[in-house]
C-alpha cells in the first residue's frame, strides 16, 4: 500500500492546475469531504470538486454530459448501467467499499420497533425510503421488504426521499416514525436515530468506483481511484463506518 501511495507523488503533471469532478453517492459525502484535501495534499496543483447526490441521479447528468471525471455508485445495478451505456471506462472499475442497511426510528419518542413487522403497526404512519428508481437504498429496502412479504402491505406509509441522507432527516426529525438508511448515516447523527436491526434479504451493499469514459482529465482520475486504496484513505474511510469490498 504505501509502495502505491509513494508512486502517487512521482506521476507526471502538465503544467497548471488541473481539476476532476468526482459525482459520488450521498452516503460519502462526510468522508470524501475528508478526503479531498488529503488527495490535493499529495497531488501538487490539483483540485478535486465533489457532487453529491443518489446513484441514478448522478448517472443521469452523466448521461446528460455533465463535466464528470468519477463516478462513484452506491450500487452495482447503477454502474452496471453506466457500463452498458457506454459512460463509464469499465476497466477501471473497482469495489472500494461496502456498507449496510439499516432500520431506523427517531432517537426520543420513536415507536419502539423491535422487528420489520412492527412497521405495521398503527403507531407507524410513515416510513422513509430512498425512491426505488434512483436511490439504491430504495432498491435494496425494497428487496428487503419483499423477502418479508411486506412491501405491499406497507407502501401506503411509504414517504420517498431524493437520497438517502433526506431519508436520515426526515427521521431523525421525528417526520417518519421509521426508515431505512446505511449504517454509516445512522451512526453520524448519534441519539438523534436509533438503529432498530440490520436488514438481510438484500443483495451485498458494495461500492463500484470508475472514470468516466468522457473524462479529460483520465490520468488524474485514476490517480484518486488508485488513492482510494492506500492506507491513508482506508483509514478515513473506516472511521466514517465504511467497510472493505
């Protein structure tokens, strides 16, 4: 690791300053803010911007031909389509990281949920949920929801957020008697949320990381991939909860 991490600060630059684009999933918000300047740090004259938004969402201003140079999805289902799409250069695609779902419910005065079939108790009127068109969270609720024959019977309660930090709001606002969000956004709110159980019956929830074929700035894009993967950023990215691929 710290072989590659040295390699980093030895690869060439054109002159000036040079700048990439990185459309993440919301979920990384809090550790790619951290990461930023430690990526600048080792990267003389570069800059790196962030757009943070759900997984669909940032596939479609791709697609659209937003200035984007990496793509990072909360889901494979999103990069797969990116890949059939031709948006995204697929060899340099990589799982980086990977997270959980969790069931929520306001910190104080919430319901008391032990189990997903509490949901539908009477003291639960709404129930937060990323949409299931753009937000992988939503994706992977659903199929949790369905592998407990619940999802119908529960989707009149249901309240779609555009991502899942709106999720995590509107719970720990007491808007939602429940939701359902990644574990490393529950743990950042505190008492604010209670996280009731960790959900099964979805498919693993991994991280896929890629330039973006569009991309003018390809070098510097694989250089923030590659950083990704040295000790440094591990370290970041295990303290915000993130676990390894």
């Amino acid at each position: 690791m710290m072989r590659l991490f040295s390699l980093l600060l030895l690869l060439p630059f054109a002159v000036g300053a040079q700048q990439i684009t990185v459309s993440t999933a919301a979920s990384l918000t809090d550790a790619f803010k951290e990461l930023g300047p430690k990526f600048e740090a080792i990267q003389p004259g570069a800059t790196v911007r962030f757009n943070f938004a759900a997984s669909g969402v940032l596939l479609q201003q791709i697609n659209q031909g937003a200035p984007v140079d990496v793509f990072v999805s909360a889901d494979q289902d999103t990069m797969d389509r990116g890949a059939a799409q031709k948006l995204i250069d697929t060899d340099t695609r990589k799982d980086f990281v990977s997270n959980s779902l969790v069931l929520i419910e306001p910190g104080k005065d919430g319901p008391g949920l032990k189990s997903l079939q509490d949901l539908g108790g009477a003291n639960v009127r709404k129930i937060a949920i990323g949409k299931v068109a753009t937000v992988p969270a939503g994706r992977y609720t659903k199929q949790v929801l369905d592998s407990a024959h619940l999802w119908t019977a529960l989707e009149p309660k249901f309240v779609q957020a555009d991502n899942v930090r709106q999720v995590l709001d509107y719970v720990s606002r007491g808007e939602a008697e429940a939701g359902f969000v990644y574990r490393t956004d529950a743990t950042l709110l505190g008492d604010k949320v209670k996280i009731v159980l960790t959900t099964t019956g979805h498919t693993p929830v991994s991280y896929p990381i890629a330039v973006v074929a569009d991309s003018k700035q390809k070098a510097l894009a694989k250089n923030f991939i590659a950083f990704l993967f040295t000790d440094a950023a591990q370290q970041v990215l295990a303290k915000y909860g993130f676990a390894k691929p």
